[in-house]
C-alpha cells in the first residue's frame, strides 16, 4: 500500500528533525477473547530541531482522535495508509496524542491473537520487528529514534500481563489493570507485551553482588512439559559467559523468556521479555540436535540485550551485525563456556548454519554482508543466510584475525561508549581497530562490501617416492549468479591445513600448518620431502567462510573412511563440501547417496545424522537424474530401515532414523509397517511411538494413500491440541487427492482466514514429492495469483505463499520459461520479485544437478 513502505531517506530525514523522550501507551485488551479490535492511547513528546512537518507511523482500522500540542487535528485528513500526519511542527517540545483502534492479527505480527482449542483461552503477544509496533500503537518506526516506554494495560480478569519492565500487581484488581514502569530509552521495535492467562516459573540469577529475576513462561497446556530448569541452566550459563566477556552488567532490570504459540520466527530479542517459539516447549522425545538448537537460540536471544538493545543499529543496512554478532557469541558461548553442554557447537555451526549461508550466497539475490536497505521492504526480506551465517562466519575469522581477547575488549569499549545510544558499523570497526592494532578497512572492504563466496582448492605436486614437492592453494572467485550486483573478488583467508592418516583405522590429524591465503596462488610451508598425508584438508578449523574442495587422493580416501575422522569438525566440514560439489553438479546424486550410506553408520554427532538425512532426501528428490531417481530413494528407504532396526533401543539415533524412514517409505511392506508402528500391531524395540512420531507415520500414509480422512480426524482427536490441529491441516493437505489440494488452494490463495501456522502446515502438506503430476496445473494458477497475493496480505502471510508454493518440484524448462515470462509482464516490486527469482534458481540449479547425475550413468 502507498505510504507503508518507509524509505531510508525518509528515515534520515525523519531523524535529523525529531528527538523523542517519552511514550506513554494505554491499551484496553478487556475484549480479548472476542477478538476484533482494541482501544490503543498513545502520548508521545518529542523535541524538533526546527519548525517544520513530519509524520508518526500507525496500522489501525479506526482512527479516533488526534491531537497535536493541545490541537485536535481531523483523522480524515491527516491519516492514511499507515501514516499520520503532523503538519506545522514548531521547534522545541512537542506533544502528540493518539486515540485509535487495533486490530488483533492471527499473522504473527503487530499483536497476534490466539485462542487454545484445549482451554478455549485467548493468548496475546506482540511481535514488532520490522515495523510492527504500529500496529499496536502510534510510533516513529525507525531503530535510531529510541524513547522511553510506559505501559497501561487493561486486561481480562485473571491474565498476566508482561512487558520490558518488571511485572507489576494488578492496579486495579477488578478492572485488571497493570501499569508498568518505563523503560530505558529503547527501539520500538524491541518493546513487547505479552498477555494471557500464561503459567510461570521463576527463578534469579546471581552476579556479583547483585540478582536478576528470571521467568519462563509458557500456555497452561504445556505447562507439563516445560523443563524450566533446563533452560534456566542454559540462561545462566549465558548471563556468566556474556557478562565477562562484554564487562557491562545486564542491562535491564529482569529477564522474561516466554514460549508463544504461533511464532513466525525462533525467537525475538524483546528487551527483558524476549518471545520464543512454543515448540521448543518439547511434547514428545526429541534428539540432542534439537536440545543443542534451542539453546543457540536462547543464548542468541541473551546476546541481543546488549548488541542490538543496548547498542542499536542506526538503519537496517546493519542488521547483520546484531544477527552475526548473536549468532557468533551464541555458538561461542556453547563452545568455550565452562560446563556446557554442547562443547561441540562448531560442528554443528559448519554442518547447519554455514550450509544456509552457501546456499544463500550463490543465489542471484546475494548480496554484501552489509547490504544496501533502501527501505522497509528490503529489509523484511534480509533475513537470511547472508545476515545471520555469512556475517557469523565472517565474525569468526575477524576474531581469528586480531585475537579473541582483543576482539572482546574492543567490544567492551563499543559497549560502554555506545550504551543506549545508535551505532554504524565504523563504531564497532574502529573499537577494534584499536585494541587489535590493525586496519580493519581494507578487511571490511573485501568480506562486508563485496558479495559471493570463494572456492579453495590445494594443488599439490609429488615426486616419484610420494614425497610433496609442491603445495598451493589455488583461490577462485566465481562469477556471481546472473542478475546479482557486484563483481566476485579474492578475499584474504586466515586457514589452518589439516593433515590426517589413517592409523589403527582412524583418521587422526598428525600435522596442522595455519597460514593467510592472499591472491589466486599461496603457497603451504609444507616441510619438503614430507610423505603425502592421507587426507589433505583446506580450512581445517573451519576458521574462514569459503567452499573447499579436496584434491583426487584425498577424496578417494574419504570415499571410503569418512566416517573414521576421530574428531566430528572435519567429518562435518567434509560433509559440508561434498554436499556442496552435489548442489554445484561436481558429485553426482548418485555417488552422494554413496558416500552417505558408506560413512553415516560411523558418524557420531546426532545433528550431522539428521542434517545428511535432509540433504540427501532432497538431492535425490530434486538432484538425481528422474530416470534414476526411484531406484536411489528405494535404496535410501531400505537403508533407513535398516539402520532403523539396526541402532540402539531408545537411543537419539534411533528416533531420526525413524523419522528419516516415515519420511520416503514407499513399498506395500514398509507403509504396511507405519500403519503397524501408529496402530501398536508392530513395535520396534526401545522405540517410543509417542505423540510427534505418530503424526510423522500419519503424515506419510495419508500422503501415499494409506490414511483417509476418517484416520485423520480419530487421530486429531487423541491430540486435540493447536499443534494437533496443525498436523491434521497438513496430513489432510498431503493427500493424493485433487479434491484434496483444490481445498488447500481455496482455503490459502484464494481466502485469507487461515492463521500463520495453520497455513504453514497446510502448505507444507501440499507439495509432496510423489505427486509431481498431480501438482502440475497449479503451475499456472501460481503464476496467475502470486501478484494479488502479495499485494493483499501481510509480509509474513505472503512471503509463506509465494516460497511455498512455487513450483519447485517441475523441474523443467517450461518452468524457467513461465517465471521468466511472468517476471517480464507483471512488473512485480522489488522484495517480491527477489523471492520469485530465488526460487527460480532452485529449479535452474535443479536440472544442471540432474544433468550431471546422468551424465555420471554413462561415464
């Protein structure tokens, strides 16, 4: 809509006339469980530079009054789109008041409501970033005009009712009223509440000489399965790490962490209540990766009080550097904070998160770390592997390249500089530059301002005897995908080379060298005439962000003893590499699926088990050469079912290979095994067929078939919950049915009723692998109404219809064709055709993969 998408300038402009001191923010939710809307009263005083005239930023049906230095000014005039006008500005203080009413969403943004199908209670909490606190109250949305933030709150009797400041007493015990402190001066976009007849548990924290209360807090339906100490241990740990290595207290006066039911994202930094998603409020067993997950996020989310709350990006050209920074001191905080639980965090950093940055980075979107954000618009669709995984990567190397503990001193003088105040990336830079010593210009240069990713290769020369003679590595610069900005460049590395032979069937690394790799050749100081190590790996470590590829002898070996590297980072780090050459066409799916059967029985760490289970159910569903591909996924369903028989009672590798089973299965036989698994007619040793893993076996019948929406509803009915009611939108979805997907198109694109999760699962459900003819004619339809979509629905609803359902499964020309066609004739903005585009080159990567697949039947 004209007017809702604030630009840059506009922000600048915005900020060069107004200082804001205070918000004082009245809310009657006392209509909560009916929905609608909502009474919002906002006062906001704010200073000018100079007369003049500008605008505050509100979403509301109704706007009732507005009131502007004690004159009341006609809403019909200055109120449209998502803006108010305020004309006439004189220098010095002025004082706007606001008396609108809001509307409760079921989108995850603004103020999102939702009612549980067990206690048929109503549960409220905010989500504002971007720019959605509009959609609450009046507001000048933009991160670097920060004030302060008092809440009045009127509520339904018996909710509680929290935000940023500490959790008052009812004031007024019949109207239920809460009225909160104010703030320190904030963004509106970390300011939050949280309302409900939410449960909680309470605990502190103990600093030197101080306390900071700790709550979790979840629904009452999940109250069971909360396993606070659990979190309260992985808060703690991060309150212990972070306040020594940021030497600045705690900036807030409690820390509220509060799962959510419905949450679009992991997690959202909230100063002091920060919101998480509800599902890692765990119903039923899951495996260590996802223990390992949640905490990452909580400990992100801890990180964020002080980079991001405290010390606030100016415009949103920075947001990498929040994300990087709490994505970087996260998966550090698990790797080195004494007692933790998840020593090995980097492995999984290199197997998950880096994977999405590659991903990301070799799309035509890519774009520099520091990317240029022209508007609101291009930022909601900036979170992505480029901002959290490339600039975490890329804070490892910096902190590789002038010293961990140089890296934290700098930080703690941003910190204590900067406190509650706006930063650019300079700050930062030149806070480092100072406690490092070097120049960090030419270094942000070439890995913030540049986009695209670097291959490294060794190139190694031996003599008769098997002896090295020579030993470089080779640095290329690909050329960006077609349609990216920029120009691929060289960048420095800091790598370390790994040497690795085999001794007593192991792999064990018996030599490292760490060097700077600079320009197109480097050469190793590879002492010479040195037997040639088994294995040769380039960014041992993991210390740079580039792809890496293995020499001929290297590979071989691998091949055959992947599995048998004695420490998980270089398997991972192997892994990584290989799945990549299988995306880049270099592997063929077939040899992939190889190489995966052959290591995976030896691979230890649960998050790379189920990682390789992802990855290799993709590659030979979008990557294997179709004339090939039954035949692959019968060997890869075999294969799971064998190791399903095969692993430890009740062990976590048991559970994913499970679920990797549930996930292909396909013969009379093993589907006639999930129907015995759900129905208790066929049991698995040690295998707990509980709540999450029945819906798994579910899901896969009533895709293939096998389960009829009479055995959805009596399932629906064991799990009469909000995640039950999800599961059944997507095993309804998944039927092979046109019936069935013609009601998931109504229901989704040509109605706008469903709530966020809820569509979520029913989209997930629609596009099954199997049915690839069946999905054909939505094809057209997609192409036909992506455009209205966009331009009707809230960002979040959207962006889930236009990835979702693009056709990604008719890997063809035609569909090239008929994207480009459509990219040429409906003129789609920017932020929308970057998601069309980047599906597209999920199907142009797809068919050059499956080109080299059966290319490889031949060879």
């Amino acid at each position: 809509m004209p007017g809702t998408n604030l630009t840059r300038e506009e922000a600048q402009q915005r900020a060069r006339l107004l200082t804001v001191d205070a918000y004082e923010i009245d809310l009657d939710l006392s209509g909560a469980q009916d929905g609608g809307t909502f009474r919002s009263v906002t006062t906001v005083r704010f200073d000018a530079a100079k007369a003049g005239s500008s605008f505050i930023d509100l979403v509301a049906p109704t706007v009732h009054e507005v009131v502007l230095n004690g004159t009341a000014l006609d809403p019909a005039e200055v109120f449209a789109d998502s803006r108010i006008a305020l004309p006439s500005l004189p220098a010095g203080r002025n004082e706007l008041r606001v008396v609108a009413d809001c509307a409760y969403t079921n989108t995850g943004e603004g103020l999102h409501r939702f009612v549980d199908p067990v206690d048929k209670q109503a549960y409220l909490y905010t989500q504002f970033e971007v720019p959605d606190a509009r959609r609450v109250f009046a507001s000048f949305e933009q991160p670097d005009l920060k004030g302060t933030f008092r809440f009045t709150v009127k509520a339904p009797a018996g909710w509680t009712v929290i935000s940023n400041s500490p959790t008052p007493k009812p004031e007024d015990v019949k109207d239920n009223v809460w009225r909160f402190e104010p703030t320190p001066r904030i963004s509106s976009y970390i300011t939050a509440l949280i309302a409900g007849p939410y449960t909680a548990v309470h605990s502190t924290w103990e600093g030197e000489g101080r306390s900071v209360p700790l709550a979790i807090y979840c629904r009452p339906s999940l109250a069971e399965f909360l396993d606070a100490d659990a979190i309260f241990d992985v808060t703690r740990q991060g309150f212990d790490w972070f306040e020594e290595k940021f030497d600045f207290p705690y900036p807030f006066a409690k820390y509220d962490q509060l799962f959510v039911p419905e949450f679009n994202a992991g997690a959202m930094e909230n100063a002091g209540a920060v919101t998480i998603r509800d599902q890692y409020v765990f119903r039923s067993k899951v495996t260590d990766a996802a223990y390992e997950t949640r905490a990452e996020t909580i400990l992100h989310e801890l990180a964020h009080m002080w980079f991001g709350d405290l010390v606030t990006m100016e415009w949103w050209n920075d947001l990498w550097l929040n994300e990087s920074f709490a994505t970087y001191t996260s998966i550090a905080c698990q790797a080195y904070a004494p007692g933790s639980k998840f020593p090995q965090s980097w492995t999984t950093f290199a197997n998950s998160m880096k994977t999405w940055a590659y991903r990301q980075d070799q799309l035509p979107s890519t774009h520099p770390i520091m990317a240029e954000i022209n508007d609101l618009d291009d930022v909601l669709v900036n979170f992505d592997g480029i901002t959290y995984a490339k600039g975490a990567s890329v804070l490892k190397q910096l902190v590789a390249y002038v010293g961990m503990d140089e890296f934290f001193a700098g930080v703690q003088a941003y910190f204590k500089q900067h406190a509650w105040g706006n930063t650019q990336l300079s700050d930062l830079l030149g806070a480092l530059e100072k406690t490092s010593g070097r120049d960090l210009k030419s270094w942000s240069k070439a890995w913030l301002e540049t986009a695209g990713i670097n291959i490294l290769r060794p190139e190694i020369t031996l003599a008769e005897d098997g002896t090295i003679t020579s030993f470089a590595v080779r640095q290329e610069a690909p050329a960006l995908p077609a349609g990216a900005k920029g120009e691929a460049v060289l960048r420095p590395h800091r790598i370390a080379v790994g040497c690795y032979d085999l001794q007593d069937g192991k792999l064990v690394r018996t030599s490292r060298i760490e060097l700077d790799v600079d320009g197109e050749l480097t050469e190793v100081p590879f002492p010479q005439n040195t037997a040639r190590p088994a294995v040769i790996l380039l960014n041992d470590d993991d210390l740079t962000y580039a792809k890496v590829r293995l020499d001929d002898e290297s590979l071989a070996v691998v091949r055959d003893h992947l599995g048998d590297f004695t420490e998980s980072l270089p398997r991972a780090l192997i892994w990584s590499a290989a799945w990549d050459m299988t995306r880049d066409g270099e592997l063929a799916t077939r040899d992939y699926l190889e190489l995966v059967l052959s290591g995976i029985t030896k691979e230890s760490d649960i998050g790379v088990v189920q990682s390789l289970h992802r990855q290799l159910k993709l590659a030979l569903d979008l990557y294997a050469d179709p004339a090939w591909r039954d035949t692959g996924l019968a060997r890869w369903t075999e294969a799971a079912l064998e190791q399903l028989r095969a692993a430890a009672p009740g062990s976590d590798h048991q559970l994913a290979w499970a679920r990797a089973f549930a996930a292909t299965a396909r013969t009379p036989e093993q589907l006639g095994l999930l129907a015995g698994l759900l129905d208790g007619t066929q049991v698995i040793d040690g295998l707990a067929v509980d709540t999450e893993l029945r819906w798994s076996l579910l899901h896969r019948l009533a895709a293939t078939g096998q389960a009829d929406e009479a055995a959805i509803t009596a399932e629906l009915a064991l799990d009469p919950t909000s995640a039950g009611e999800e599961h059944a939108a997507g095993a309804r979805a998944a039927r092979p049915t046109a019936d069935a997907k013609a009601a998931v198109w109504a229901a989704v694109v040509e109605d706008d009723k469903l709530a966020n999760s809820v569509q979520e699962s029913a989209i997930g459900g629609f596009v099954q692998t199997d049915q690839r003819e069946l999905l054909a004619p939505y094809t057209e339809r997609y192409f036909s109404a992506v455009k209205g979509v966009w331009d009707s629905r809230s960002h979040e609803i959207a962006q889930q219809i236009v990835i979702g359902l693009y056709p990604a499964l008719q890997v063809s020309q035609e569909t090239l064709d008929a994207t480009d066609a459509w990219l040429a004739s409906a003129t789609p903005v920017p932020a929308l055709r970057r998601l069309v585009i980047e599906s597209r080159s999920g199907v142009e990567r797809a068919l050059k993969a499956q080109a080299a697949d059966a290319a490889a039947a031949t060879a």
